[in-house]
C-alpha cells in the first residue's frame, strides 16, 4: 500500500462523517478517482452508514412499550369499573334497604310518662318510625294521637350496627287525652285528666 493510499484511507472515516477539511475532501475525492481499491473501501464504509430507520421499524421496536401502555390501561379501566361497581352496590343496597317496609303492630310499642313528656319504646329490634296525626278536642287542650308504626330494612338491621335506639317522644304529657293505632285501639290514656274532658 502506498503513501497516498495510507493517507486516504486514514481520511475516508472524517470523510464520510463529513468533518474532514475542504483540503482532505479533495484529497479523498481526488485520489479515490483514479485508485479502484480505495474507492471500493470507501463505498463499502459508506454503505455501512446507518441510514435513519424507517418509521415501520421503530414501530416494531416500540411494541413492547406499546403492549405495556395497553395492559395499564386495561388494569386502570378495570379497577376504575370495579370501584364504580362498589359505589353503585352500597348506594343502591342503601336505597333499596329504606324501600323495603315492615309493618309493625301497635303492640309491639310501650307507652309510658317521664319527666312530663309521652315516651314509645320498641321492644322489638332496630328502630322505629311512625306517622301520627293529633285531633284536637274541642273546649279542651288536649288532643288524640292516632298513630302507626313501620320500619324499613335500614331501620331494623343497618341502623342497630352504629346507632343504640332511643325511646322516642310524643308529645308533653299533658296535652295528650290518649292515643290510637289505626285500628281504634287505645294505647295510651292520660289517667290524670278528669274523665269527662
Ligand atoms: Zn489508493
């Protein structure tokens, strides 16, 4: 290999790279024009560039990362839809628990005085709700309680788990003559008023 060569093939990688000074520039250009044999390295070392790759490539590569990104995904719709699912189950179960009504018998419920006021007590489980109207009577001040009691699911089993049941007040004593359930029956009779009031 002679001197000229040796300088050329030296200068081919600065060449290619396109750093090489305007003076080795053509130098390489000039000697590769008439040496075969450095011509052919030079093409080779210039085929050997990597070209940037296509985008179908890089594609392929990106796969994994892609398959990745989908499984997230997948797992965050998951659990989102598993949480929603929850949510709706516990409003929906609390919503149908307070559509579920028990009747509950008039005798089931004590009455009884303290501190002046009419107090009802559920000897049964949970708690109780009731609707009541008054009828006043007339040239008097006190009034009849018609009452009756129902209890939802949420009072009989949810509501006992956080919350003791309490008597329930009626009325002060002394505005009450007695009390009904829906049926007539008396409940309760106020003994301290004269009897013909
Ligand atoms: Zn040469």
């Amino acid at each position: 290999m002679n001197k000229e060569c040796e300088i050329t093939r030296d200068l081919i990688p600065l060449y290619i790279d396109h750093i090489s000074s305007d003076a080795s520039k053509d130098y390489v250009e000039e000697h590769v024009a008439h040496c075969p044999e450095c011509q052919k390295i030079l093409n080779d070392m210039q085929s050997h560039i990597t070209l940037p790759i296509d985008y179908s490539e890089r594609l392929e590569e990106a796969k994994p990362i892609t398959k990745l990104k989908k499984t997230i995904n997948r797992k965050i719709i998951i659990t989102a839809t598993i949480c929603v699912l929850i949510v709706l189950t516990f409003v929906s179960s609390i919503y149908i628990s307070t559509k579920i009504t028990y009747d509950i018998p008039s005798s089931d419920v004590t009455f009884y005085e303290a501190n002046g006021k009419l107090l009802m007590k559920y000897k049964g489980h949970g708690a109780l709700l009731y609707s009541a109207y008054a009828s006043h009577i007339e040239n008097s001040p006190t009034k009849e309680w018609h009452i009756s009691f129902t209890q939802t699911f949420f009072e009989r089993y949810i509501q006992p788990l956080y919350k003791k049941d309490k008597p329930q007040v009626l009325d002060s004593t002394k505005e009450v003559k007695a009390v009904y359930d829906q049926d007539g029956h008396i409940l309760w009779q106020n003994k301290s008023l004269p009897n013909n009031e």
